[in-house]
C-alpha cells in the first residue's frame, strides 16, 4: 500500500462509490402502480418533517435515472448502492408483484452496467409498505416471511446481473424512524423482528444464487464518557450496547449484549442462529461520536447523550474523523477482522453556490479527506476495509429535516430539478482516479 509524505494510497482493487436510498431520491410516490409506504403516510401527516417536506418528487430520479447515472459515470465511481422501494415492486408488500417498478430497477441496473458500475441493491432503507405497518409492521413476526419472499422475488428477478446484495441500511434507525412510535417494548420487539427478518433473507439470497456477495449495513458511532468519572463510562458504555453493540454482537457473535436483557429480550437460540447468517462483507456507516453523561432518569441506559458543539456539520453533528478508525478497528480486533466497506460517510454543510453556477464546498472536501485518513490508518493498521462510499450522491430528501440538509456531491435545485456538481464532486473524481490523493 503506497505511502510517502506527499499523499497516501489506497490498496489495488479499492472499491470507490455513492450511496443514496429509494424514498430519499427517487420521487413518483403514486405513480405506475407503486404501493404506499410508512414513509408517504408519514411525511404526508401535519408536523412531521421540517417545512412540511415530503418525499413525493424529491430528486425526480425515477424519471431523471439516466442523467444521474450519467454524472456517476463521470465521476468514475465503480460501486453505486441504492436501495430498491419495497412497496414499488410489491404495493401491498406481499402477493400481486407490480411490473413497472420492477421493470425501473432492471432498466436502473441495466444503465449502471453500461456505465462500468457495480449496482449494491439495498433491499430495505426505512421505507416499509402502509400495508404491512398496518398488520403490525415489523412488530408483527409475519414480516419476516414477508420480507422473505420479498427478497427471493428480488434476488430472481435482478440476480442474473446484480452479484452484491445489501439486506438493511441501519436497523437501528429503521426500528426508530417512522411511523414515529416512541415505546421502549415496540421497539425491543421491532429491532429484534429486523434482525430475524435479515437472517431470513441472507439464507433466502443464498438459495437463490450461492455466488451472490451478501452482507448488510450497521450505522456505528463512537460513545464517549463526557467524564473520567465512573458513572460516565458506564453511561457510554450503556449508550454503546444499546446503539452498536445490539446489533452487532447477535450479527457477529451469536449474543445480544447484557443491557438487552434488562430491557426484557430474552431470544431462545433459534432466533439467535437465524441472525447470526455468515455474510460476504459487513457496511459500515459513520458519521459521528457522540458523548455521555450519567442521566439516572432513564430507567435502562441511565443515561444521555451530550453534543459537543464544535466543530459541527449543519446538522449539529460533532465533526470527529478518529472514530471512523476507533470503529473500523473495533471490528478488525473484536469480531474476527471481517470483510468491511464504509458504506456511508458524508456531511451536510451550507454550500456557497456561486453566481456564475458553481458549487462551493471546501469544509465537504476536508471532511472527506480527513474520514478517508482515517480508513487508511484502519487498512494499516491491519482492518480488511475494502471500499468507501460518500453520502450521498446528491443532495436529496433527509428525512425528519426534509430538504434542509445538503449532503450531496452534486447539488439539486428542488425547483428546477437541475444538477450541479459541487466542488467535492471534483475532487473526489481526482481521488477515485488515483486511488488516493496528496496532502
């Protein structure tokens, strides 16, 4: 792995990519027979998103595919993971499957393959059909059949061209997000439904086609004590099973970690061998560290996250590089050095567009730059990352804050739908062409 004072490289075969999700990006919410989902009925209901911003048109991608995929051409990224919109291809997530989403997807990946891209086809990014959640959603056990034979139709219908295959994007926030029910049970029972539904899955993909690529996504932050003082590293510590090691440790290690039972998860060890599935690669999604602090008013943490003030992205979010490497080589030392990716890793500034048209982003690049020096630590360091890819590709529908947030490489005009690539979209075109860049 070349190295000199003038730069750092990355290992021959580094997978350089963007990521985005259906809901986030693609718009036509009602259009050619799409089902709805919890997401449309969230969006749609009176104070939820910020400025009363819905998902309906979003980035126009369903109609705007081809340009889009045209701009990741040009930008030279070989891997572009999207996620697949469950209720487009199965509107009431189960039974009469809907042929035209279905036929987008295939003319999606079609395009991508003409492009040198590698498609990432993400099964599952928040967005589950209205008719399932109102059968209980993933409270309900009946979804893990469901998301089953969801899976197999996908792994059918795409699998004679798509090999690497994403089964969730955060099951964490998965369970958290809309339809925005706030209950400690619920939720216990969700979070757990998801990780059984992934397992279902994996082994549904492999049957399909034993030479599918299959991992799945876990968004990790680093928890941090506020204090030296004991009753704050036992609050990061409480923070850290309850947001990492919930989902990491039955994927990795065939356990959950000591906290869920306090909670009052007691799994028998069938559901505990159906997550624990065998995967090609592990995503990982990183943003950010949070502090703790010792809250006694949580009865099950007994404890609360503090925000560090600066430096913050435009969403408040503490800028803080090292903790990509802090997690990388938690799970290089700590759960038997699997195959990673970062699957996601971006910021929201406030771009200073130009007159003449142009997309200023400077603080995009140094973020970038520096999370990227912090994979390379990682790979030194002996972690098995083999690829990284920016949130997003564009700038598109953030979920609670609508559109107010702009992560994107290129910029979207939500009037005019125009894209524009910003400064960061060169500069990362720089880097994919020389697979890592000079100081």
């Amino acid at each position: 792995m070349p190295v000199s004072t003038n730069g750092i490289f990355f290992p021959d075969g580094f997978l350089w990519g963007v990521a985005t999700s259906a809901y986030q990006i693609e718009g036509a919410w009602n259009e050619d027979g799409k089902g709805e989902s919890i997401w449309d009925r969230f969006s749609h209901s009176a104070g939820n998103i910020k400025n009363g911003d819905t998902g309906d048109v979003a980035c126009d991608h369903y109609h705007r595919y081809k340009e889009d995929v045209a701009l990741m051409k040009e930008l030279g990224v070989q891997t572009y993971r999207f996620s697949v919109s469950w209720s487009r291809v199965l509107p009431k997530g189960k039974g009469v499957v809907n042929k035209a989403g279905l036929n987008f997807y295939k003319s999606l990946v079609d395009e991508l393959l003409r492009s040198g891209i590698d498609p990432w086809v993400c099964l599952y990014h928040y967005d589950l059909p209205q008719a399932l959640q109102d059968e209980g959603g993933w409270a309900n056990r009946n979804i893990i059949r469901y998301f089953a034979d969801y899976a197999e139709l996908m792994g059918r219908e795409l699998g004679d061209k798509v090999r690497q295959w994403v089964i969730l994007n955060e099951p964490k926030f998965c369970a958290l997000f809309a339809p925005g029910t706030k209950n400690p049970e619920l939720y216990r029972e969700v979070s757990h439904n998801l990780q059984l539904a992934q397992g279902k899955a994996v082994q549904t993909l492999r049957d399909v086609n034993r030479n599918f690529q299959i991992g799945t996504i876990i968004d990790l932050t680093a928890y941090h004590p506020i204090s030296d003082a004991e009753k704050d590293r036992k609050a990061a510590d409480n923070l850290d099973e309850f947001g990492n090691r919930w989902y990491i440790d039955p994927l990795l290690k065939g356990a959950y970690p000591p906290l869920a039972r306090k909670m009052g998860l007691k799994p028998d060890q069938q559901d505990l061998d159906l997550i624990k599935q065998p995967l090609n690669f592990l995503g990982v999604n990183y943003y950010t560290r949070k502090l703790a602090t010792h809250d006694p008013s949580d009865p099950v943490t007994e404890a609360s996250r503090v925000e560090k003030r600066t430096p913050t992205t435009a969403t408040g979010w503490e800028i803080y590089p090292d903790g990509l490497y802090e997690v990388l080589m938690r799970l290089h030392k700590g759960y038997g050095n699997p195959t990673l990716y970062v699957t996601e890793n971006g910021v929201a500034f406030e771009d200073n567009v130009m007159k003449e048209g142009s997309v200023q982003d400077d603080d995009r690049i140094v973020f970038i730059r520096d999370h990227l020096i912090s994979v390379y630590r990682a790979i030194k360091d002996g972690a098995t990352v083999k690829g990284y890819s920016v949130w997003s590709f564009s700038d598109n529908f953030e979920w609670w804050d609508g559109y107010s947030p702009r992560f994107g490489l290129v910029h979207t005009d939500y009037q005019t739908q125009k894209r524009t690539p910003k400064k960061s979209y060169y500069w990362y075109k720089q880097v994919i062409a020389n697979n890592g860049f000079a100081f």
